[in-house]
C-alpha cells in the first residue's frame, strides 16, 4: 500500500500524528514497525515531504546537518544507518563538500528529510498489519469526542483539516514542528510590515530580496544565524553584516575524532544548577589536563540528560534555564565545518561583527533602519544603519501552544495544559498528555520538544529519536490486541535504499 491510498475499510484503530516533521516520522515507522494487529496511522502533514519538517524541508543546500552523519539515524540501536544511506545514494558526487576532514559527512539537511520519507514510504509498502496514509493537509482542529465514563475521557477525537474534512482517531499523537520566531515587540512596533524585517528567515525565499550591498542586521548569534550567513555567503553578499545577541555566543565546533565520552553525570546526579555546572566544569578541567576535549564531557552529559534534568527540583530547573541555557545552546548544539568557515571567513574580512548587545532602540526612514545597541560589558552605545533585519532568535517554543490553533479545543476542555516551565506541554514520564486534574491521559500522546519539559533535553538528536521511538512502543503496546514485540537489538541492520 502507498502513503497515497484512499480511504480503506478495514476496521482497525486510527492513530492520527500531527505533524510530519522527524518527531512524528519517527512515531509512525516504529509504531508501524512494532504493530502486531492492525492499525491506521494517519500522518496529518501539510508539506510533500514526511519527516523534513522545517529543519529538513529546505532545499538550500548551505543548510546543512550539524552533527556528523554517523550519529544520525532513524534507528537508534542502527545509528550507522543514515550515513551509510548517504554513501550509497550518489550525494557525494553531486556535493563533495560533504565530505569533510577525517571521512566524516555533512550533508545538506535536505537528504537527511529525504531518508525519513524514503523509509516511510518503504514501510507503507511493505507487508504488515499497519498502514500509514499521509494527510497532506494542515489540521484546524482536534475535538475531543465525550463518552459517559470514565469523567474528563474521551472516545476518541475528530481532526479538521483545512479542505472541511474531518478524522475520527482513536488516539492522537502530538508531534507539531517548531514554531517560527517571535520578533521581539519593540521591533514589531517600529517596522511592523515594514519589508526590511524578515521576521522569519526560515520562509521560503526570506532573503532572497537582499541586494549584494545590502547592510543587514542579524538579532540572534545560534545555529540560524549560522543558516543565514551562509545562504549570504554562497550567493556572494558583499555588504556588511552585523549579528547582535545578549551574550553574543555562537555555536561551538565538533571535535570529530573524539569517540570516548568523559564522566558520569547520571549517578548521584546534582540537585542543583549551582552543583550540576560545578560538575561540569570540574570534569572538563580534568578531561584537559587528561589532553581530553570539552566536546567528550558535554556529550556525557548529553547522555544522561534525561537523569540530570529529572534530579533537579522545579525550581532548580527554572534557575538553569534563566542562568544556563544560553551557554548549553552554545556548547550542545554545533556548528558544521561548513558554515563555520564561512563565519571565520567574513571575520577575517571584517564583513561580519558579532556583538555581544541589546536592542535600546530602533527607528526607520527612508535612509534605512537605525539601531542602536546597548553593549554587554558597558560602554557606549553602537548605532547601525542597515538595509534590512534578520531575526534569527530561534524557534518561539514559549508560544508554542498558541501558534498551533488546532489544539485550542484540548486546552478548553481541560484535556491538555501548558508545562510549568512554559517549554510545552505538561506529560508524565511516558509521554502522556496530563490534563487539569493532573491525570494522565491514554489517548493523548506528545512526541518530541513539546515534551521537553518532562524529559530534558530533546532538542538534538539522539535524544529527540530514542523519545518517538518510546512514544511509538507505549502507543503500540495500548493497541486492543497488542503483543510485546520483540526489543530492537544493537547492531541490526535496515534496508538501504538510495
């Protein structure tokens, strides 16, 4: 069967993802993979591609996947599985600069939404008791459908979509993309529709409009800046750019050829910020004078994030986010060779600055846009008269919940609540929506960054894959007939199709 087919008539249960990005891709190949009775998977997603979502949907081929192709996978207990699939497909031909110093693969991140919907599309046509239908529609909608008993359950839900018609699932599995930034209102109010602010520079074609000269202004120094340069750099910008944040940290580089993790971050966990980052800077002193890297003890705690997070009182959490997160952000998620180049070029050439600033005030005439900037450290103010501003702050996961209206009928049925920590939605520790009462709900799943309040740090991969594919078992093992499937075991090998 195709992701295309009709509408069939087998009496089984729906399971309805919302959202096709890699959290719900991964949901529904392994729920599809671990399925013993018959099951519907409807993959509600209005982009072609299932598993691109907005990281892996962009087609320009500067945007590139920021770790190693070698720890990416759709399987975690395979984490080969896609870099083998890159050296099979012929993409090293047509991109050689893929390949960088020591074998290692940095794709466009294009392919690696292009694996995704490859193996879905397999695993639709194979032989099994699981269907899986792309919707490719946007959902407006998703109603609780009431039944007497038990109180605050439900039946099921009806999905809207956005051409009037409707799904009735038995379960649902939220799994929604990241939303666009959110400029912040001083900008708003001073440029509003104003078009030398690209508000959204993840829009197709968002800077295509700049002129080789253009002065241009970047809020937000992480990995979307780094997107944004080096969509400026490849069409051969010439002007000047200037990227302003409060800290004014970029994202750090790989250490490729570490392998070996360094310390344990898991037993005896911290209980508080305060500890958990003297931890961390203890073990990093030590790996160094061990001729050890920081990237070895930030991936060890990248490991036991989960346990790390979880050890941590309410409080605590909320202290590492005001305090640590920027620096985490940093250190974590990392740049690929590629695109850093491209920064130290335009440095070197003294096209680009990053600052370390705040926005005290902006204003616009017909001269240009006029900022000034508020130094970190003090000092006079900078002012810069640009042609345009780039806002790239980051996805805007606080607002989450409002930027998707299709779950505003959960939130007013009491089915579903923001998290304490405004990061998304409030699950348990299976990844079941809680609702008002506090009462998990077997019919309401999360899967993916709206859970991460929960569980930590599901941002990056591994992470964000090994949470789907234990979303995808919990759902499968509650399906009316269900055995326990076999564990996957480390080592297995997939099919590779190029």
């Amino acid at each position: 069967m195709s992701l295309g087919d009709a509408l069939h008539t087998r009496a089984a249960p729906r399971v309805v993802i919302l959202g096709g990005g890699f959290s719900g891709a991964i949901a529904a190949l392994h729920l599809a993979r671990g399925a013993t009775v018959p099951v519907d998977i409807d993959i509600v997603e209005p982009r072609p591609l299932l598993g691109g979502g907005v990281a892996y949907s962009t087609p320009d081929p500067q945007h590139r996947i920021n770790v190693p192709a070698a720890r990416m996978s759709a399987f975690s207990a395979d984490m080969g599985h896609f870099d083998r699939w890159l050296r099979r497909s012929g993409v090293l031909a047509m991109d050689p600069q893929a390949l960088v110093k020591g074998g290692h693969i940095f794709s466009s991140r294009l392919e690696f939404g292009r694996y995704l919907d490859g193996l879905l599309r397999e695993q639709a046509a194979a032989d099994g008791p699981a269907h899986i239908r792309h919707v490719q529609r946007r959902a407006t909608s998703i109603t609780p459908i009431p039944r007497d008993a038990p109180p605050g359950q439900s039946f099921g839900y009806a999905v809207a979509l956005d051409n009037g018609a409707r799904l009735v699932a038995d379960r649902v599995i939220i799994a929604t993309s990241h939303p666009p930034p959110s400029p912040p209102p001083a900008l708003l109010h001073a440029l509003g529709d104003d078009p030398r602010l690209i508000a959204n520079p993840w829009a197709p074609g968002a800077l295509d409009a700049l002129a080789p000269e253009a002065r241009v202004l970047v809020m937000g120094s992480g990995l979307t800046m780094a997107d944004i340069l080096a969509t400026l750099s490849a069409a051969g910008h010439k002007g000047p750019i200037t990227v302003f944040s409060r800290r004014g940290l970029t994202p750090r580089g790989h250490a490729l050829d570490a392998t070996e993790l360094v310390g344990d971050f898991a037993s005896r966990p911290a209980t508080t910020a305060l500890a958990l980052l003297r931890r961390v800077r203890a073990t990093v002193a030590s790996a160094e004078a061990e001729g050890k890297v920081w990237q070895a003890v930030l991936d060890a705690v990248r490991r036991d994030a989960r346990a790390v997070w979880q050890a941590l009182p309410l409080a605590q959490q909320r202290t590492l986010l005001r305090h640590l997160r920027p620096f985490w952000d940093a250190h974590r998620y990392r740049i690929a060779p590629q695109p850093e180049a491209t920064i130290h070029e335009l440095e070197a050439r003294g096209q680009l600055a990053i600052l370390a600033a705040s926005l005290a005030d902006i204003r616009a005439d017909a001269n240009g846009v006029h900022a000034t900037l508020r130094p970190r450290r003090g000092g006079p103010a900078l002012t810069r008269t640009v042609d345009a501003v780039v806002v790239a702050t980051g996805p805007a996961h606080d607002h989450l919940i409002d930027a998707v209206p299709a779950l505003a009928p959960l939130v007013t049925a009491g089915r579903l609540r923001p998290d304490a920590l405004g990061l998304g939605i409030a699950v348990d520790g299976q990844s079941r929506v809680i609702d008002v009462r506090g009462m998990p709900d077997e019919t309401l799943w999360v899967a993916g960054p709206l859970a991460r309040a929960t569980f930590g740090e599901l941002m990056g991969l591994p992470q964000v894959l090994i949470h789907a594919e234990e979303v995808a078992r919990s759902v499968a093992l509650r399906l009316p007939g269900q055995t326990t499937p076999e564990p996957a075991k480390k080592g297995v090998r997939h099919r590779v199709s190029a």
